[in-house]
C-alpha cells in the first residue's frame, strides 16, 4: 500500500481563508474599537471551539459543562493578580495546572461511562463550579471578581482594543497549532479509532480510558488558557460568564462549524459572535432570527459549514487498495472454459 499524502487545499477553499487571513490582519489596523473588541471576543471563543473540539469532535465525547474549565482558568488568574498580584504570564501555568487536575478528578471516574450518562455527568460538574464560584467568599460571591489588571509586556500595558487583539491571536494561533498537531499525531489517531468504533479500538491494543483522559484534560487545559485571557480582557468575571449556555453555546461552534474540523471551529465561532450582533438593529426580534438562522443552517449543513477531512484520506485509500485487490484477484482468477 502506496504512503498516504494529503491532498493540497481546493481553489473553493482557499479563497476563503485567504480572506479570514487578510481580514483578521486588517481588523485591528482599519476597525473601530467596537469591530475589534468583537473580534476578540470571536478569537476567545475560538480558543474554546478548538479545546472542545479535541473532546467533542476527535474523541467522540459529549461535554455540556465545558464552561467549569473556562471559570476555573479566569478565576486563577484573576484572584493571582488581584489578591496576590501575580504577573499574568505567571498565573498561565497556573490556570494550565489547575484545569488540567480538575480535568483528572472529574474524568477518571466518568469516563467509563457513555453518551447520556457522561453528558449529565458534566452538566452536574459545570453546575457545581459555577455554584461554588457564587457561593465562595474568596472567589467574591456573586459579585465575582474586578479590578484585574492588564497583561504587560515589560512596561507596555495591553490595554488598548488593539493590543488586546494581538494578544487573543497569539493564544488562538497556539491553540490552533497544538489542535493541528494532536490531530495529526498518535495520540490523534487514537481519539480518531476510539471515535468510530471503541470496541475494535481496544481490541487493536487502545485502552480507551486512558485517551479519553488525555482528551478531557487537555481540552480543559486549553479552556483554562482562554478563561485567563478573558480574565484581563474585561478586567472583571463573575459566576454569569460561565453558565450551562455558555457550554451549550461553545458546542454549538463546533457543531455548526463541523465537528472535527479546525477551519470549521474558526467559522462556526464567527458565525455564533457576528450573528447577533449584526441583527442588533432588529433589537426585538434579534434573538428569533438568530435562532431560526442556526435551523436553517444546519437543515442545509447538518454536517457543519466546514465538515472534518480527518479519517477521508485513510478511508479512500483503503477503499482504492481493496478495489485492486479485488481486481488483482479477478484478473488471476482462471477463466472458465
């Protein structure tokens, strides 16, 4: 069997990231300070889309409290620097700590279990956090906490919308990077064999336990990275930013976008931020429309916008080596007389 190579990107398809490219450079230089601060919020929300999408999209599991991951990042950050005034790089490994060891609690015993039982099973965890950070006295109550300071880079403070930018790129395109990586490595086509069939994967040698933990902890290390950004971007959390819809809504970008699919990660988050703030001149009836446009876009898409390529390539050289096999076969065959 000839070695597999992936096939460059399509015409249609280069076209369009082109022009991601072009407009998240042009952004922060000819946007307003109010485009910008969307974009961010767009790049925030990517940075969650990839780490669920490890979960969700490579490792075949159902998570609808991914938002505990996301608090429990902004709120290591948040109360380092302000009760402890700890630089915000310093609070990163922190947050990646912590994320990673919540990831390890609540994984290790659950994830033995299957669809509906491990989706409650995460629903209860987020709940829990999001309780505990209003109840809690040293997480600040329901009141949250304020007062976070910027991130600085020697004396420059990222304060303005457009450092702020740069800033949420430079995580977003890490993120993307180490998701690309993992795809495309062992431990990706691990996820990828557990996915399709557990039972055949496991009896190929793949302990199914132990990669699904790998996938729970760091896509929870990932929502920590992305939970401390959004700590000094708006400089204040509380318990509101990290609700059942907030897991519900970072499911819907990589649902909508593609489950598995990196580009489709990017545009389904783009899609979930600009949509409803474009319809914000139709104040009444602006969450109706956005609700029936995500109906209608995946009773047209219902594999996404941008549908996963991981698995086709294998899949069709698979099929073309049982063809000639098949082939091969029948030409040796002997003819009947």
């Amino acid at each position: 069997m000839k070695a597999l190579t992936t096939q460059p990107l399509p015409f249609h398809r280069l076209v369009p990231v082109a022009a991601v490219v072009l407009l998240a450079i042009g952004l922060p230089i000819f946007g307003t300070p109010y485009l910008i601060d969307v974009g961010t919020l767009v790049l925030v929300y990517i940075m969650l889309g990839l780490g669920l999408n490890i979960v969700v999209g490579y490792a075949g599991l159902l998570d609808l409290g991914y938002a505990a991951f996301f608090a429990i990042g902004a709120y290591t950050t948040g109360l380092l620097m302000v009760r402890y005034h700890v630089a915000f790089w310093l609070t990163l490994p922190a947050a990646g700590i912590l994320t990673a060891l919540s990831g390890i609690v609540i994984g290790t015993p659950t994830l033995r279990m299957r669809s509906d039982y491990l989706a409650i099973v995460t629903l209860g965890f987020g709940e829990i956090v999001r309780i505990a950070a209003t109840n809690f006295t040293f997480t600040g109550g329901p009141e949250g906490v304020y007062g976070i300071p910027h991130a600085t880079i020697g004396r420059l403070v990222l304060r303005s919308p457009q450092a702020l930018y740069w800033l949420g790129m430079a995580f977003a395109l890490v993120v993307l990077v180490g998701s690309y990586n993992l795809a495309r490595s062992r431990l990706g086509r691990a996820w990828l064999a557990i996915r399709e069939d557990e039972a055949a994967a496991q009896a190929a040698g793949i302990y199914p336990v132990y990669y699904k933990l790998m996938a729970y902890v760091l896509g929870a290390i990932f929502a920590g990275v992305a939970g401390s950004f959004f700590a000094v971007k708006l400089t204040a959390i509380n318990p509101s930013s990290f609700t059942f819809i907030q897991s519900v809504t970072i499911l819907m970008v990589i649902i909508l976008g593609g489950m598995g699919s990196l580009p489709g990660v990017i545009l389904g988050a783009a899609v979930i931020i600009i949509l409803p703030e474009a319809l914000r001149a139709f104040d009444r009836v602006r969450m109706l429309a956005f609700g029936v446009g995500l109906i209608v876009l995946m009773l047209l898409r219902p594999q996404g916008l941008w549908p996963s390529r991981i698995g086709q390539i294998v899949k069709r050289a698979v099929a073309l080596s049982e063809a000639r096999a098949a082939a091969e076969i029948a030409a040796g065959a002997p003819t009947p007389e």
